[in-house]
C-alpha cells in the first residue's frame, strides 16, 4: 500500500507536469454543493497557458498572496511565524500558505483543516517543487484558483467579469481578481465593494514595487 501510494502519487505530479488540469477536486465539491441546494450548476473553466494571460496576472497574485513565491521552495517560514505571532496575540487569524501550498491543495486535495488533510498538503508541495518548475506552478495555480461562485482561473474570470479574454486583462483588473482570492466566493470582481477597491489599490502599489524590485535585480545581473 505504501508503495502504490507514493508511486501513484508521483506519478500524477509527474504527469501533470505536462498536461491541462482541467478538473480539480473542489469543482465537484462545489458542483456537489450546487445540487444538493438546488442551484443551478455553474462550473466555468478555460485551462490556458501562461503565455495567454495578461503578464499582470501573475504579479498581481504574488503581490496579493505570495511575495516571497520565487524566492522559497514551497514554505515561507517567515509568513508563518508572523501569522503565528499575530494569533497568540489575538489579532485578526490569518494564514502562511504560499502560492505552492494553495496549488498543491487545489490540484489533488479537498478543502479542511485536518491534520491529515495539513500533511497530505506538505507532501504534495514538496512534490510540485522538486518536479515542477515555478512557472508551471504559477501556471497550474492560475487556471485552478476559485475566482468567483462556478468561476474557476484567470480565463474563465476575464470572460465571465470583464468580457474579455485573460490577455487582455489590464493591470486593475488582475489586481482586482487578486483582492479577491481570500474568500472568491464573497468577493466579487465584477460588482467590487469600496474595501475590495481599497484592496485594489494597495496591491497594485505592491505590483509597482515588486516590478521595480525585479527590474533592479535584472539590472545588477545584466554585465
């Protein structure tokens, strides 16, 4: 058992590698969430590749979510001794999970905060960082996400809120996608409250300073 585990699970790291997720187990949680409180079933979802996104979308996720996601090997460990600061402080709960944390859940786990659940989480994000690249990650992470009720990835968002396609997305707008990655599904996109334009506007300040930073760091390498 042990062995068909660890091989089956490789294996699927492996394959997906390569190829187009196009379901993941929460679309048919949700589908199953759908049913049950008769609902129409809304399941929108593009799979496209990176290329074929707006370059915006990615920078925006990191300055949202990840900022230290091309730097760290699946665990921000300073995140998560802060947020574990914060919580002993009582201030407001939030999580650590990076941008590999949330793709490695999406992909090929369930929504939960069991300690089984947590585990499975950390073997599979050291699976996708030993045999994906950061870029196939960003990619996956991108096409998966939850982006609204039914609406999962950056295509299906750009087609269902702002009538176009995810190349086209201009920076406000992916920053506005991003701010609404911790709760998609109260968070709207297409109708944003004045906090979600708040939001906004923060990360499009921390897409500003990222980019520079890059640009910087491209600079000091460029002989």
């Amino acid at each position: 058992m042990v062995v068909a585990f660890f091989g089956s699970t490789i294996l699927a790291v492996v394959t997906l590698r390569f190829m187009p997720v196009y379901f993941t187990p929460l679309m048919f949680i949700r589908v199953g969430q759908q049913i049950t409180s008769g609902e129409s079933i809304k399941l929108k979802h593009h799979w496209v590749s990176i290329d074929e996104m707006s370059e915006d979308m990615p920078l925006a996720v990191m300055s949202s979510e990840d900022q230290r996601f091309l730097m760290h090997h699946g665990f921000d460990f300073d995140a998560i001794q802060q947020a574990a600061k914060e919580n002993r402080e009582g201030k407001r709960k939030r999580g650590a999970s990076t941008i590999s944390q949330q793709t490695a859940k999406n992909v090929f786990l369930w929504p939960g905060r069991t300690w089984l659940r947590k585990g499975l989480e950390t073997y599979f994000t050291f699976l996708i960082e030993a045999l994906w690249s950061k870029q196939r990650i960003m990619e996956v992470y991108l096409n998966s996400i939850e982006m609204g009720n039914g609406i999962y990835g950056a295509e299906a968002v750009a087609q269902e809120h702002f009538g176009c396609k995810a190349s086209q997305l201009t920076r406000k707008q992916c920053a506005l996608i991003a701010a609404t990655l911790p709760n998609p599904r109260k968070f709207n996109s297409a109708a944003p409250s004045p906090y979600m334009k708040k939001r906004q506007r923060r990360i499009v300040k921390e897409m500003n300073y990222m980019e520079k930073n890059m640009d910087a760091d491209i600079s000091k390498h460029d002989y």
